[in-house]
C-alpha cells in the first residue's frame, strides 16, 4: 500500500526496520507510540508492502557485510531510491553518498560525505541539547560512537544542527541523524519522519 493510499484509509502504515544488527527495537517502540506498524526486515521478502524504512544504529562495516550476506543489499538499495528512509547514526553512514574506511559502497542515498566515529569512541558517549529546525524547539541528542557529517550536497537540507555543525540533514524523502532519537522517549524526530518527510497519517507524538 502507497503512502498516499495509508493516508486516504487510515490505515496504520507499515514501516520497516532493518534488524541485522543495532539497537532497532527502541525505534519499534517509537513507531507503536505513534500507532504505526513495526515490520522488522531481515530478508529481501519482508521488504514488500512498507510505506517507508528506518536504517538504525549499530556497526557499519558490519552492517554492510550482513546485507550483502543476506541478499538484502539490492532490495534495500531499490527501497531507498522509491521510498521513504530514515537513518540514525550507522544508518546515516550506509545512507551517505560517501565514508571513510568501509569493506563496501555506501547507498548513496543522501549527498553527504561522513566520517566515521569522529565524535569519538564509545567511552566519549554525550547528549547535548540539538536545535531542530522542522520541530522550532531543542531535542536532546544522543552521540554514540557518532559519525561526523564533512560535507552537505546543495541538494540537502540541514534539519539539525549542534554548536552550528550539521548533525542531521535530508534530501527528498531521505532523512539521516548522527544521533540515537530512539534512545529519549521523545518521538517528535520519528513523528516528524512519518509525517513530513513520508507523508503517513500516525497520531501525535509524546515527549
């Protein structure tokens, strides 16, 4: 089903979650708060039938081998071509046009270069206050391992930004953070990715 179509029935949209590898089950509960259906994608079938997908958190590399192992990169890539996507942290790097030290291409689904774990290492985790532009108000972002964003494409939007560097970005009907929204019970980032950038009816969002 369209997403234009979920919106004329009201039914619940149907949103993916690539579950390779990461923390993807804090994104499922994000999306039931919102009433939308959480389908978890592990193989190129479960692929069919979703209104929009979110890339979540985890290791990279790792996360770049296990689609080519499972057979899931050429659908995946097809996916982020036609549909709406969601990246966060890891995501964000599979997403970009370009990263550094990687054992395969990226999507390129987004036009930005990043840099891998250029906010630190694990023990150097923060949160700091994010100003987000769609929602007009702050929200607190969470930086794990955290890739840096180097350079935005004239194509790309910069929907989030900390100290002034762009933290979160969106081209089209991708969108890509460098932080973990899914880590706060905040779910105005993923209200305003079902809403705004994937065009679902879902209800409203809890802070």
């Amino acid at each position: 089903m369209s997403a234009a179509r979920t919106a004329r029935t009201g039914a619940a949209p149907r949103v993916g979650l690539l579950s390779l590898q990461g923390d993807f089950e804090r994104h499922r509960a994000s999306l039931l708060a919102l009433g939308a259906g959480a389908v978890r994608v592990s193989l190129p079938a479960h692929l069919e039938g979703l209104d929009a997908l979110i890339v979540p958190g985890g290791e990279s590399s790792t996360m770049l081998r296990l689609l080519a192992a499972t057979g899931l990169r050429p659908g995946i890539e097809r996916f982020v071509r036609e549909k709406p996507v969601l990246g966060t942290c890891a995501g964000l790097i599979l997403l970009a046009r370009s990263a550094d030290r990687l054992p395969a291409p990226t999507l390129g689904a987004i036009d930005v270069t990043v840099e891998r774990n250029a906010w630190g290492r694990q023990v150097h985790s923060f949160h700091a206050p994010v100003r987000v532009a769609p929602l007009g108000r702050d929200f607190d972002g969470v930086f794990i391992r955290a890739p840096r964003i180097t350079r935005v494409g004239r194509a790309v939007e910069v929907v989030a930004t900390l100290a002034g560097e762009p933290v979160g970005v969106r081209q089209g009907r991708v969108a890509a953070l460098t932080f973990h929204p899914e880590l706060t019970a905040d779910t105005r980032l993923h209200a305003w990715f079902l809403k705004d950038v994937a065009g679902l009816a879902v209800r409203g969002n809890r802070e």
